[in-house]
C-alpha cells in the first residue's frame, strides 16, 4: 500500500489498521508513516520484553517522541534520550512516590464529588468533556497548586485552548504533515501555546520569589520540582521546569480524562460490573474490584495504541536484524487483545484482574522500562478515587445499546460520542 494512504488510514482508524495487520500479518510487520519514518510493529510479549529491555542509548524512545517536542519542550522527559533522560526523570520521580500520591486522595475525591454533584439527572451526559473538567481541576491543584483563583482561572481558558487543538483530529493531520520543526514556527499553533507558556513562566517567577524560604515544603508537585537539585547541585532551571510542567498538564489530564471516559462507557453497557462496584463502593469494602475496573478498561480501550523507540544501532528483535533509523513500535492495543494471554479479549470482564496481578510485558498501558510513564500509578489512582465517587454518587445507563466506535483525536483514541450515558 502506498504510504500515504498508510499514513491516511494510520492517522483516522490506527485501532483498526492495527487490527488488520495483526490478522494477516501476525506479530511483526511493517508500516510507512509519511514523515514518521519506517514503523516495524511488533506486539509478542517476548518481543516487547526485548525492546524495553534494550540499552536506551540504541533504542531511543525521545527521538521517537519528536512530534511533540513543539509543544512539550527539549528538556521534557518524553522528548529527551541518554543520560539526560535519566537525570530529569530522577527529578522526577519522588513526586510520584506512593505515599505521596495518597496524600491526594481526599483532594481528588473531593473535586470528584463537586463534579459529579452538578451533572443533571435524568438527562444525557457527555462523559468525556466532564472528566476533561475534573481532571484539568485535579492538575491545577497537585501539580501546580495555584491558590489565586483569577490565575488558576486564566492558566484553565490557555489550558483548554491548547489541549483543544492537540485533541482535534483535523490539526492532527497538519501536525504529521508539518513535522516538528514547521510545526513551532507555525503561527496559529503558536497563538495558543504562547500564552500557556507566559502564565507558566510568570508562575514559575512569582513561586521562586515566595517560596524561596520553603522550597519542596508544598503539597503540589511543582513545589518539590522547585526544590530538585541536580547532581552538581544546581537547581531545575525555568525552561526545564516549563517542559516538565507542560508535560505533567497535558500528559496527566488528556490520557487520564479520556481513560475515565472509556471506563464510564464500558460500565454503562455492563449494568452487572457497575452493580458490584457500586456495592464496593457504598460499602466501603475496600478497592480491589475498581482497581480490577481500571485495569481492565486500560486493557481493552488503551488511550494510547503505540510507543517508539528509534534505532540509533542495527539490532535484533522477532528474529530479524534491524537497521539504524528503524522505529521500533510496541504496540499496546494489540498485546491488549491477545488471546493466549486474555481469553475472549473483546470481553469487559476486570474480574480478570483480582486474582492475577498485571504482567510486566503482557499489560503496557503505560509502557514499559526505563520510558515507563512516570505518572502511570497517579493516573490509576486518581481513576480509582473518581470512578469510586462516581458508583457511590450516581447510576449511569447508555443511551444507545451498541458499543461507541473509536475516534482518534490526534493521538489518542476516544469514544465517538464522547461516552453518552443517562445519569440518574
């Protein structure tokens, strides 16, 4: 097939084309993406265990992710390879540590319950714009912890805006067509990053002039990256903090809003899984069955189908020798949907879950290794907290019986509808 309708299917029904691929092709095949290079897909366990385990200085997952240096910045932990990848994500990481993140339980369950409380009863409800308001709400107060509700509300109309355009699948395509380099000089994209980037940067001033006696003393992420020292001993500097920060906000609220989207369609259809929930919730009997909840939603509708790694070496992966410049994608949606691995996969069942611990190279929502998402256990808990308050709050019901289809907005995939449920 010509690459440029590869390059038209991949960027309308990647889903689909992935599904078609693996049906005739098996485990490992090729794709071209114009622009993007030369794809070799591969989705066996054994394979994906080869290509997370693989030296990060040859298999490069920041140059994999250069589409999104424009809006994301260079000194991103997604968009950075080597050493200085790991330095940043050292950073990083005690932000995520767990006891933290169970510090935010109670602001999450209580930005969940606001929300939930002001959806109508008894009329149809758009699932994925109002988890998109949750979580947006959610990242303004752990990750930045802006107190000044007039700049809290100016960085949440700039946020929507660039979060707008990123999810459209029309500007999808004039992201692949523009590459990264056109793409940060472009202006209309430029009208709408800059302003995120001015609020980001007066934020990052007004904290280093008040906070400079308590640094790392806050509750928010961004005051413990205000406090992270390098190894010489010098502090993160505006820039690095600004992609970081850029990288939290979208990366932390568009895949997690749309996840709990899916998760709401599936248990709209699954009035049976809703019920136990439901019954775990009002009963306080603890979070096994939503935890199995999350993580099967995550199996069966991943937010994110692929992950890259850019060959900087040749190298041998499903029994062929690679060149340098290959991009190397596993491809989550199709591990997801393996039925060796989960028997009868189109099949929403999390009870598969609560006796069987997710494997590492079986279960990737998140990737996986060094690259692994740094946010992946906030994400999971923060979906946990809302989708408990959600059973606890409300009955949801579909509005039509049959499953919504998959919309891919830019790179990430949603429900056509925008997970459409009755609430009551």
């Amino acid at each position: 097939m010509p690459a440029a309708l590869q390059t038209a299917l991949w960027v309308r029904r990647a889903q689909w084309m992935l599904g078609e691929c693996s049906r005739r092709f098996g485990d490992t095949f090729t794709l071209r993406i114009a622009g993007l290079g030369t794809w070799v897909v591969i989705s066996h366990p054994r394979d994906i265990e080869t290509v997370f385990k693989a030296d990060p200085q040859i298999a490069r997952a920041g140059e994999g992710n250069r589409i999104l240096e424009p809006l994301l910045g260079p000194d991103s932990v997604l968009t950075l390879d080597g050493r200085a990848h790991l330095r940043q994500r050292k950073l990083m990481l005690p932000a995520f540590h767990g006891q933290r993140m169970a510090g935010y339980r109670d602001l999450i369950a209580e930005i969940a319950k606001a929300e939930i409380e002001r959806w109508p009863r008894g009329e149809p409800q758009r699932l994925r714009p109002r988890m998109q308001a949750l979580t947006l709400e959610v990242i303004l107060h752990a990750v930045l912890g802006v107190s000044d509700p007039v700049r809290r509300e100016e960085l949440r109309h700039a946020l929507r805006r660039l979060l707008a355009m990123g999810t459209d699948p029309r500007w999808g395509s004039v992201f692949v067509v523009l590459g990264p380099e056109r793409l940060a000089q472009f202006p209309p994209f430029r009208r709408v990053r800059d302003p995120v980037d001015r609020l980001l940067y007066a934020e990052i001033a007004e904290r280093r002039r008040n906070d400079h006696q308590d640094l790392g003393t806050g509750a928010d992420i961004m005051s413990m990256l205000l406090a992270a020292r390098h190894e010489d001993g010098s502090p993160m500097s505006d820039s690095e903090l600004r992609d970081e920060l850029i990288t939290l906000l979208v990366a932390g609220h568009e895949t997690t809003a749309n996840a709990l989207a899916w998760a709401g369609e599936r248990l709209a259809r699954h009035p049976e899984v809703l019920a136990r929930l439901t019954d775990e919730a009002r009963d306080g009997t603890g979070t096994a069955y939503v935890s199995a909840v999350v993580q099967e939603t995550l199996r069966l509708r991943p937010v994110i189908s692929i992950v890259q790694r850019v060959l900087a070496e040749p190298f041998t992966v499903a029994g062929y020798e690679l060149p340098a410049g290959t991009v190397l994608v596993p491809a989550l949606y199709l591990v997801g949907r393996r039925p060796d691995l989960y028997p009868d996969p189109e099949r929403f069942d999390p009870a598969r879950f609560l006796d069987t611990a997710p494997g590492t190279y079986t279960w990737i929502p998140f990737g996986g290794g060094v690259r692994r998402c740094l946010g992946a256990a906030f994400a999971q808990f923060e979906m946990e907290t809302v989708l408990h308050e959600l059973a606890a709050r409300a009955h949801i019901a579909p509005l039509r019986p049959e499953s919504e289809p998959v919309l891919r907005r830019a790179v990430t995939e949603t429900p056509r509808h925008d997970a459409e449920v009755l609430v009551s």
